[in-house]
C-alpha cells in the first residue's frame, strides 16, 4: 500500500473513533518518515485522546521540532501540558500559538483557562476579554468570564442552551447549599452534554440529597467519559464500599491512585476499607502512604498509629499518635487510646513507656487522662478517679459491648450461671450498658440500675429491663440511700476501688454478688498501670466477715482476656 492510501486509511479511522487501528498505521508510517510533523502531530492527538498526555507531550515537541511554524501542534501541544499541571509551558505554547496567528480565539480561552487553574484570577480574566475582542459572541469566553465575576444574572441570560453557563449556575448553587437549584441546572447541562465534569458534579449534588444509587449512577457514567475522572474515581470506590462490593471498590482505588498517585482522599478511603476487611498490613502501606502526602493530617497520623498499635508497634504508634494528638488535643478518645496504648508498651518496656508518659504530663498537667494515668502507672491512687471513669465509660459506651465480645468477657455469664433465679428488688451497681439486666431480668423481680456515665444509662435505657436508671456516684448513692433491696449486684465494678471496706458496710446486710481482679501475692489490693484494681481474696472474706457477712461463697473465674493473657478473678456472694 502506497504511503498516501496507508495515510487516508489511518486518517478515516482515526476520524471514526478506531485510535489503536489508526496509531498502528502512523506508526508504520513514521517508520519510513521519522521527522514527518504531521504524522507525529497526530499520533500525539490519539495519546491525548486516550489521556496519555505525558506521550502526547512528547509527540507534539517532536513536531515542533520539525515543523515551527505550524500553531496547531503549538495549540494541541498546550492543552496536554495543561492537562499534565505544566501550567508554565503550557502558557508558553499558547503565547507561541499567538505569535504565529494572533487571531486565535481558542488560543486566549486556553490562557484564560490556564490563569484560572493558578488562581491568577486577573490574568485570566484579561485573556477571555482579549478572545472576546476577537470574537464578541464567544460563548465559552464570555461564560467563563462571567463566572470569574461573580456575574450570576450574566450566567442566567446565557444559560439557555449553554451546558457551561448551566454548570456554573449549579456548582454556585451546591456551593450555598441550595442543593435543588443545583440540581435543576445539572440536569439542563447534562441533558445537552455528555461531560465528565457535569455528571461529577452531579452525582455529588445527589449524593448530598442521600439518593446514592442515582449518584453511583452518574460516577461511573462521568468515568467512562473519562476514565482519568479522579473524583469520580474515588466517589465509586467509596459508594461501592458502603455496599460492601469490596472487589468492585478496589478496583476504582487502584485506577484512582494509578491516576494521581498523590491524591490523599483515595489513599486514605483504600486504607479505611483494607482495615475493614482485616487486611491490616496492606492498610498500613496505604496510610502511610496518606501520611506521607499530608503528615499535618492528625487523623491520618492517628489512623495509622492504631495499624501500628494493633501490630504491636507501640512505640511507633505512640509517635504517631502523640503527633496527631498535639496538632488537635480535642478528641478526648485519642488521649484515652494514647493512655491504653501506653499501658501496653508498659508491659514491654516499662522505663521507656514511664519515661514517655512523665513528658506528656509535664506537658498537659491539666489533662485528665494523662493525669490518671501518670498517678497509676507510678502505683499511686489518682485523685481524680471519678471524673476520669466518667469520661473513659462515657467515650467507651458506644463500642463497650463490641469490645468485650473482643476480650472474651465473662463476668455476667458467670454469674448468672452460678448464682440465680434472682427474685426481689435487685440494684446493678455500675449497671453500664445493661448487660447483666437483660440476662437477669424476669416477672419476679425489678431491677434499678446506677452507673457513673450517662452515655452508658442512654444505651441501659432502650433495653426496657429496668424499673429505674440513676446518674451517679456509687459510694454517695449507697451511703444516702439505705439499701432496701433483695439482692446487689457489682459485675465488673469493684475492680475500680481500692479499700471496699466502706462499700461492702454500706450494702450489708443485703445479699451481695460481685467480682473482683484477684492477686494472691498482695496485702490487701494494688493499683495497676490500666487504673484498675487486683485485690487478695483472703482480703475480700475478711471485710465481707468484718461487715457481718456470716455465709460466703467464693469461685475462682477468667473474668476476660487482657493482651492475649487471662485475667483471673473472683466471684463472691455475700449474705447474712
């Protein structure tokens, strides 16, 4: 085939949207003419068109090269800098375009384009003013130029018709929240245009609006506009993920991150939905990678710290998490998964973790967490207890009942199991979340609960099993009310006082059921680095029998698992 026939023949493909036909005939071509301009131009618009602008870029200085005169290649050379974010040389190929025909409308639209990209906002808006000296009917311009000045009435007059105009109406619109009038103007523009940037911009609209299926809808037909979309990209793999299509979420991270390797959303979002799905070494990569594009993210840096945390990196996690914690110190549950954290590494290396935690009180005194964890890792009884169980139980309540299906708890099983029917009036000392009264609860008694934390009594509450709930503190309700109940229950609790004498005589002489931590080896009852307290038994059965208690029981339990260790204890029932 002669070079002419093979040149129309790619051409008539290239024109019928057969690119990878069309690219494998120039290339034939180029073969035999290497320094042929126009070849090489349009091998570099066939890149463009697949979004390979790196490729493109190279073609179109080739054919520059060889053919310098030629403003196409210097325009087309322009639009795949710009697409690349090499905004200077972009504007370079576009002066150049205008150097050699000053006339070219398009040329000024690109420059304008350009400025805008840079926020170089009066430049730009010079360049659409230049092409509309040229052309003063210049649609694309004159749009562009009335969005650059906040001409909204401008917009509207040329909105008929214009899919541009209609898409600045409506992101102005999504902007102050008037999700409908967005709405409304997207759908005009994307009924008169196949754009990526519209459907985007428009499934976020219906994302706002919780209509997630449509909003879906529309990424993924934004994407195969073009594939390159990266919000589209990552709001497909994010939707998809909370349809739990995890494959299918993957997939669109990969093709997101593939597209800019740099762009956090998709980095963290991959990362988020790895640790979902217990893929904890892979999601480690990925939020570091995250933390490397924004190492002042503290949720990015925290995020991390647990990976690290639950891979038993504690002193790696505590870096992390401490750097997360000094740029925003307003998550209460950072300081408290700081403290836990700690409490770990204590157990590793004590002097490091002590040494740690002396700095951090130095620096927050007034912290209450720090504050309690510095007087409990030194073995001394903090005088801030109570308001520090108040916060622990009160952030802790939402997943409580998660976590100690985590650590094998139990304690109110082995109650139940041992000492029951209970029948009466029955009081549920730190009643928490209400574990112990859905399993207790019967026609034959009524049960009271008291606990510290609110947030707990809120989740107690919609378990309707008990007749009364209370706010409070444990010692003065006991002291202040006598304790005309049947039965007191402490499930959990008393590992959170050291001396029980005064509580137990407060209860006595009503039959008493509670667990306690338990350590052979003390005198009488110890504060550990986790704040909570071990007590000797032989301790237990001589205040119990010092308060009046004549008949006690005992059963030595594994109340739960602590760091993938037992944690051995007591059960006792106390009566007259």
């Amino acid at each position: 085939m002669s070079y002419q026939l093979m040149f129309q023949k790619a051409v008539e493909l290239h024109q019928n949207g057969a690119l990878n036909e069309a690219e494998q005939i120039y290339r034939q071509i180029l073969e035999t003419a290497p320094q042929n301009a126009d070849i090489l131009n349009l091998l570099g618009l066939i890149a463009q068109a697949k979004g390979i602008h790196y490729e493109a870029v190279n073609y179109f200085y080739k054919a520059v090269d060889y053919a310098p005169k030629h403003f196409p290649i210097y325009f087309n050379l322009a639009v795949s800098l710009g697409a690349l974010g090499r905004y200077v040389e972009a504007i370079e190929a576009y002066r150049k375009v205008l150097e050699l025909k000053s006339d070219c409308k398009e040329a000024y639209l690109g420059l304008g384009n350009l400025y805008w990209a840079q926020n170089k906002t009066d430049d730009a808006k010079q360049a659409f003013q230049n092409a509309l000296n040229i052309d003063n009917d210049y649609t694309e311009a004159k749009t562009n130029l009335a969005e650059l000045n906040n001409d909204t009435e401008t917009l509207q007059k040329i909105s008929s018709g214009n899919p541009q105009a209609l898409f600045y109406l409506g992101r102005r619109a999504f902007k102050a929240r008037k999700n409908d009038n967005s709405l409304e103007y997207l759908q005009k523009a994307d009924n008169l245009i196949a754009d990526s940037e519209i459907k985007t911009l428009l499934g976020e609209v219906l994302l706002s609006q919780k209509r997630n299926n449509e909003a879906l809808q529309k990424f993924y037909q934004a994407v195969q506009i073009n594939e390159h979309n990266i919000t589209a990209l990552v709001n497909i793999a994010d939707l998809e993920t909370q349809n739990r299509n995890f494959k299918e979420a993957e997939k669109y991270y990969h093709k997101a991150i593939e597209t800019d390797g740099k762009n956090l959303r998709a980095h963290a979002n991959y990362a988020n939905m790895l640790c979902q799905n217990k893929r904890t070494l892979e999601a480690l990569e990925e939020y570091r990678n995250a933390v490397i594009i924004s190492p002042q993210s503290p949720e990015l840096s925290y995020n991390l710290a647990l990976i690290l945390k639950t891979l038993e990196e504690y002193e790696q996690a505590l870096d992390l998490m401490f750097h997360a914690f000094y740029l925003d110190s307003s998550h209460t549950e950072w300081s408290l998964n700081i403290a836990e954290t700690l409490i770990m590494f204590n157990e590793k290396a004590p002097e490091k973790a002590k040494k740690i935690c002396e700095n951090w009180y130095e620096k927050m005194p007034d912290n209450i967490v720090v504050k309690h964890l510095w007087s409990a890792i030194n073995h001394q009884i903090p005088d801030n207890e109570e308001e520090y169980n108040r916060l622990l139980f009160d952030n802790f309540a939402e997943n409580y009942e998660k976590t100690l299906q985590n650590i094998n708890y139990s304690v109110v099983d082995k109650i139940t199991e041992l000492h029951s029917p209970f029948k009466g009036k029955i009081l549920d000392l730190g009643c928490g979340t209400g574990l112990l009264g859905t399993k207790i609860k019967t026609d034959e008694n009524k049960i009271i609960g008291i606990d510290i934390s609110a947030n707990m009594l809120k989740i107690a509450a919609e378990k309707n099993v008990y007749e009364q709930l209370e706010n409070c503190n444990i010692s003065e309700y006991l002291q202040n009310k006598h304790p005309d109940f049947d039965c007191v229950i402490a499930a959990d609790v008393f590992c959170y006082f050291g001396d029980l004498k005064p509580i137990v005589k407060a209860i006595c002489p009503t039959r008493l059921i509670f667990s306690i931590e338990s350590d052979e080896n003390i005198q009488e009852y110890t504060l550990q680095a986790n704040g909570r307290y071990k007590h000797n038994p032989e301790y237990i059965k001589q205040t119990l029998q010092n308060s009046g208690y004549a008949h006690i029981q005992s059963s030595a339990e594994v109340l739960r698992q602590e760091n993938g260790h037992n944690v051995n204890g007591y059960i006792f029932e106390a009566e007259l």
